[in-house]
C-alpha cells in the first residue's frame, strides 16, 4: 500500500516538474516587462522587486523550479499583479 502510494507521488512529481519549470522564463519576462513599463514603487521596493527576482532566476537556474515559482510570484505581488 505504501509503496503504491509513494510510486503514485513520485509520478505526479515527475509530471508537474516540467510544467512548474516552464512558468519561470515567463514569469521573468513578466517582471522585466512591468519594470520597464515603469511602476510606482518605491526604490526599496523595486529593488525588493529586482532582488526577488534574481533569486527567482537562479532557482530556476539550479533546478528549484517551485522555489523559483514562489520568489517570482512575490516579486509580482509587490508589482501588483
């Protein structure tokens, strides 16, 4: 039974982590494109903003797709979207 479960989450793993890892260039992109826009933050918080996502970027980078997620989303959430 155990081993039936494990095996289930280890494949719904497998198959999410692909899809997880092709939202971050966008989310990137996403983030460059409101900056560039322009935006009514403060320097702090853009620089919170930049910070977020150059973190988010390198946890791409190194394979954490979800982390990357997690730090990319914060930065948009501070952008306001």
């Amino acid at each position: 039974m155990f081993l039936r479960l494990f095996s289930a989450l280890l494949v719904v793993l497998a198959l999410a982590s692909p899809a997880v890892a092709s939202q971050c260039p966008s989310l990137v992109q996403k983030i460059d494109d409101a900056v560039a826009a322009g935006t009514s933050l403060s320097a702090e918080d853009l620089a919170k903003v930049q910070a977020l996502r150059d973190e988010g970027e390198a946890l791409h980078g190194a394979g954490s797709h979800a982390e990357s997620v997690a730090k990319l989303q914060e930065a948009l959430g501070l952008l306001g979207m």
